[in-house]
C-alpha cells in the first residue's frame, strides 16, 4: 500500500543516500502510482492503469527509459514523468496475438 510506500522510500533515501524510485502499478485502484524519494522530498508520477494487459517486462523499459532521459541531460523528475508516460502509452497502445500481449515500443 501507500503508506508502506512512503515508509519504505524514506527508509532506503537516508539509508542508502540516494534517489529512490517506487513503482506502484501492482497496488489497487484506477491510478499507477510512482514515488520518487530524493533530497528529503517525495515526488508522485501517476497515469492511469492499463487493465487486461500483461506488463511483463515494462520494469526494464521504464528503467532503460529514465536512463535515456538522463544521458539526454533532463533532469530526474523531468526523465521520469516522460518515461511514465512512454511507458504507459506502449502499454496501452500494446500488441496483442491470440493470448499474448507485447509492448508496443515503437510509440
């Protein structure tokens, strides 16, 4: 849940002093939620949930592309609201065979 979200983000930004990054899209409700921990402050990257797509794999993308966010010198909040949202939309926009779904990375 959130709250243990909060607790776990906080914990592992002074523990480890660094930028934490939370994915939520396995909690309930309409909205994946993200939480970003850095520099004492907690930063929320929501979008709507996809249902009845499978999301194996959109871990790697979302973190491949952060990273090419920042080689492109965004800031981090700025690569992660466009990841989330890159992300998002190859989930929905998703190939689908037979019973077999795959991100569309070509959004």
């Amino acid at each position: 849940n959130r709250e243990s979200m909060h607790r776990a983000g906080k914990g592992l930004e002074r523990e480890f002093g660094t930028a934490i990054l939370l994915k939520g899209g396995h909690l309930p409700g309409p909205d994946a939620v993200d939480l970003l921990f850095a520099d004492g402050q907690v930063t929320e990257f929501s979008s709507p949930f996809v249902r009845g797509v499978s999301t194996h794999g959109t871990g790697c993308t979302y973190s491949a592309a952060i990273t090419a966010g920042l080689a492109c010198r965004l800031s981090l909040e700025e690569a992660i609201r466009r990841a989330k949202k890159f992300v998002t939309q190859s989930i929905r926009n998703h190939f689908h065979w037979g019973n077999l779904h795959a991100l569309n990375h070509s959004i």
